[in-house]
C-alpha cells in the first residue's frame, strides 16, 4: 500500500510534505486502535478500505438542482465524490483575500497554507481513523478567510458520495478563519448510489483570535454507506464558534464532535440533532474541553429514536487544570418513539479547577403526554400533534440552522422520517 501512496500523491503533484503526512499515517494505521465510544461497540463495523485512486463521476447523476448555476452573490462549492462540479466564489469576496477551493487544488496552489494547517486541529497519530483519513484523503474543500473579513453570505458545501462505485468516501473540510474574521458555513452531505462503501469525513475548523464561525451541517448519506465522522474547532481568545449538526443518515454513523477552547475568553455553542429510525445504529461523542480562563462551552443534543434504532449521545465537558473561571454547560435529551428502540444520553464533567462553572442534564423518555392532550383538544389528530410535539423538542438546533435549501431540505427529511415511524408503529396497534 505504501508504493500505492506515492504513485498517487505523485500523480496528483501534492507537495512534499503532503507524501510524508499519507506515509507516516499509513505506518500509524498498522498498529493503531478504534476511538473509545462509552457504552457503544461498534469494532466490527467495517470502518477501513484502504484503497486510493483517482475515480472520476457522472455529474449527470447529480440531481437537477445542483447542476443549475448558483446566483451570482453566492458562495457555493458542489463535488461529486473525488469530482468538483463547481466553485464559486464572488469576485468582491475574492479581492478581498477570501480563497474556495478543492483540497487537491490547494495542495497545489497553496502548499503554505496547508502545511500550516491541515491535520493540525485533528491530528494523524490520534487513532486508526485519524490516521486512515490521512493516509487516504482524496477529496474536499478548503476555505481561508483573512483577518477582519466579513463574509456576509453563508459559504453552502454540496459534498456529494458517489455510492454508484465501490470506493470510500474520504473528504475533508478546513476552514480557517484569521483574527476578526467571521463566516458562516453551510454544510450538505448526500449519497447518489447503493452500493455498499465507507466513509471517512473531517472538519477542522481554526477560530484565530476574534474571530467567528457559524458552521451548520445537514448529513443524509445512504443506508448502504458506514459513516465515521470527526469534526473539531481550535477556538483562540474571544473567537466563538457555533455547531448546528443534523444527523438524518439512514446507515450506522459515529462521530467525534469536539470544540477545544485554547484562549482565554472563548465561546463555543456545540448543537446536535439525530433521528434514527429503522435498525440504524448511531452513536456520538460530543466534547467542549475549556483550556482558556473564562472559557464557554456549551452542549446541546437532542434525539429522535424509531423503530428498532439505537442512538447514544455522549456529552463530555471537560475543564483543564488553569482554566480558571471557565464555564461548562449541557443537555442531552432523548425521545423514545419506539419500545423497541435504545437511547442513551450519558453526560460527562471532568473538572480539574475549582473556580468554575459546570452543569449537566441529560432525560430518556416518550413525548409529554401534557402537550399532546393539549394539542388533541384544539383538534390535531394524535399523529399531527405528535409530530408538532417533536418539532418542538428539536427546535434548539432546527431554528439554529439558517434559513435556505439546506434547511427547508432537512425540514423535510424530519418529516419524512417521524410519518414513517408513525405508520409502522400504529401498524403494529
């Protein structure tokens, strides 16, 4: 597999130091081991193929909205597996120092860049999924926005898998935004195709000093593709960055989502939302670790379960020895829709400082039956008004997600998913 690495990263141009990263990840890979999910196993998953070629994709397989042009303001980049099918980035925007562009592009146009900060927020040697992601990257998008740059328009990823092939899904999405920067980030991952794959997505997201990222995801991969995710955010001092993640994969998916407060006076605001449904298994650690003084980090999970789905929502605060005056807050809340379903919320403070703030809750349970009386007596059908109900509950992320085709997108998905699980539960009475 090695020789395999060079002739790839030859053919691509990548820089030196890109050879180097794959290789070394490639030695890691041999002896490292799966992350630690509390209460989750899930080492039998296949989770590793280790193959790495150029593939190109039918773009005509793309559905139709994507193949249009976007509007001329927009911010969009769209890639069909390792295909990119458009990047747009406004010429004001452009001007201005802002850069969009595929990672293999900007491997080669930017290796400055690159070697400053790619796999540096989530490093290669932290275990075999770091290390394979490294080792056999092929595609993504990379996104700089310079200090004191406002970027008013939200930057929307398409990032497409292309299930029609068997070959993994490995991308990787860095945005890195420099002091006083702002940006907001709006990420969708779809599957075309059935075929049975792996994939192997990263965020990494570099907070410089003041600065402030938005960055909203909407995941619905295929029920055929394995999902391991690691998203992560180095936030530096007074820099806020905000998590809005929806899981609606109909395959079993794990993820890491992390926000590493280093400077002092730092905010993070890490939001999730999962509904399962059918025999899909999903788990999800969600950690906020306050290293700044004065630090904020909150967690806020919420979790849908149908049919025969599991879901396990680990919310992990940690708080670092000097880390004076941080705070640590969060809620993970489970809805059971199905008694044959199994949901965890299981919420973790580790605090080594005594001047600070933490708090957690965390509920398993089946929709309040006050609210649907109440819902009932104005007249909504029981499945309506449960519906509404469930709405509700997943509000703190739906309402965090901005308003455009991604959302009405996942809006839309909810649905689907809860009257599924509403006609094969009543089917059942």
């Amino acid at each position: 597999m090695k020789s395999e690495i060079v002739t790839y990263s030859q053919a691509q141009h990548e820089p030196s130091f890109m050879l180097q990263l794959r290789q070394r990840a490639s030695e890691i890979l041999e002896t490292a081991k799966l992350p630690y999910i509390q209460r989750f196993r899930y080492h039998n998953w296949d989770l590793v193929d280790q193959q790495l070629k150029l593939a190109i994709s039918n773009q005509a397989a793309l559905p139709a909205a994507l193949q249009q042009p976007a509007p001329a303001e927009a911010v969009q980049f769209v890639a069909l597996g390792q295909t990119t099918v458009r990047c747009q980035l406004p010429v004001t925007l452009a001007a201005q120092g802002v850069r969009l562009m595929d990672l293999p592009t900007a491997l080669r146009k930017q290796p400055e860049l690159m070697q400053q900060h790619l796999m540096q927020v989530i490093k290669a040697d932290e275990d075999q999924l770091t290390a394979y992601h490294a080792a056999y990257l092929t595609s993504g998008v990379v996104l700089y926005v310079p200090a004191g740059v406002k970027v008013t328009e939200p930057v929307e990823l398409e990032l497409v898998q292309d299930a029609s092939q068997k070959l993994p899904f490995v991308s990787h999405v860095l945005a890195v935004a420099e002091r006083a920067a702002s940006v907001k980030v709006v990420e969708h991952l779809a599957t075309i195709g059935s075929v049975p794959n792996t994939a192997n997505l990263m965020v990494e997201v570099a907070a410089a000093a003041g600065s402030q990222v938005e960055f909203s995801s909407l995941d619905e991969l295929g029920a055929q593709t394995t999902l391991a995710f690691n998203r992560r955010a180095d936030i530096g001092r007074d820099a806020h960055v905000e998590w809005n993640v929806a899981l609606m994969n109909d395959g079993n998916t794990i993820g890491d989502l992390a926000s590493e407060l280093v400077g002092e006076g730092s905010y993070a605001d890490s939001k999730v939302i999962a509904v399962t449904a059918r025999d899909e298994q999903v788990a999800i650690n969600n950690r906020v670790i306050n290293r700044g003084r004065h630090s904020t980090g909150l967690i806020n999970q919420r979790g849908v379960l149908l049919d025969q789905s599991k879901l396990i929502f680990n919310g992990i605060g940690q708080i670092v020895h000097g880390a004076s005056g941080a705070k640590a807050d969060q809620k993970n809340r489970v809805l059971m829709m199905s008694d044959e379903a199994h949901g965890d919320a299981n919420p973790l403070l580790l605090i080594d400082e005594n001047d600070v703030i933490a708090a957690h809750a965390a509920s398993v349970g089946p929709v309040d039956p006050i609210q649907m009386n109440y819902l009932m007596s104005r007249g909504l059908t029981y499945p309506t008004a449960e519906r509404m109900v469930i709405h509700g509950f997943l509000d703190a992320v739906l309402s965090g997600m901005p308003a455009g085709l991604v959302r009405d997108r996942m809006l839309a998905i909810l649905e689907r998913k809860l009257i599924h699980g509403q006609k094969q539960r009543f089917a059942t009475v």
